[in-house]
C-alpha cells in the first residue's frame, strides 16, 4: 500500500498573530475550539476575509495547528486561503490581522476587501 502524500498547507500563522490570537482566545472567558477564517462576498473588490471565535469545530472545517493555536477554516474558504500567510501587523494608526494572500488578484484602495481566485488544485499541491 502506498504511503499518503501529506496534504498541502493551506494556512501559515506568523509569530505575531499566534501570539494576539492567543490573547483573543484567552479573553474569551469560555473554552473554545480556536479562531474560524472564512471569506465573504462583500466589500468593493468584492470579498472580505472573516475571522470568529470558535466555540466547535464544525463539520468540514479545516483545522490548522501551529505555533501553539488552532485556527479553523471555514471549508467553503480552503481554495481560496491555500498559501495564505496569516500575520498580525500595529503601527502608529492601527493593529489588524494581515493576509498575505497568493490568490488575490487585486485589492481595494483601503485594503478592506480583494479579489479572489480559487487555488489551483495542481499549484496548490505542489506547495508542499
């Protein structure tokens, strides 16, 4: 029987969103499961990314767990986040999460929603 092939990374966490993750986790004042990533339609370029405190895993989600988090992925979204990045950014104006996204095609001018193409299942498989 052959071995499996592991399958591709959808998502990366950097050190600094691990570590506010942490935080919005710890402040839930409840046991969760982690963070759920998904994608929506909305914004003028046409999608936004969405990130919720998950209380459960739901049923086809994607669980990702690294540098000491769990994130899950909303399974409608998986085709969308494959190579996704996912950092936590502050400077003098701002803290947000930051995307750093292979499958956007395009962004708005004040960076709230993109342009989105599915992964490539060949492109995406060969990530790994």
């Amino acid at each position: 029987m052959a071995e499996a092939r592991p399958k591709p990374a959808i998502l990366s966490v950097t050190d600094a969103a691990a570590v506010r993750i942490r935080e919005i986790v710890g402040r839930a004042g409840k046991p969760v499961a982690g963070v759920r990533l998904g994608v929506k339609k909305g914004g003028c370029a046409g999608m936004t990314y969405t990130m919720d405190i998950a209380e459960t895993a739901q049923k086809g989600d994607e669980v990702i767990e690294t540098n000491g988090v769990r994130v899950l992925v909303d399974p409608a979204a998986v085709l969308f986040l494959f190579g996704t990045e996912m950092d936590f950014t502050v400077d003098k104006l701002s803290a947000r999460f930051v995307f750093r996204n292979p499958n956007e095609t395009s962004a708005c001018g004040c960076g709230e929603s993109v342009t989105l193409a599915p992964a490539k299942v060949g492109h995406a498989e060969s990530r790994t």
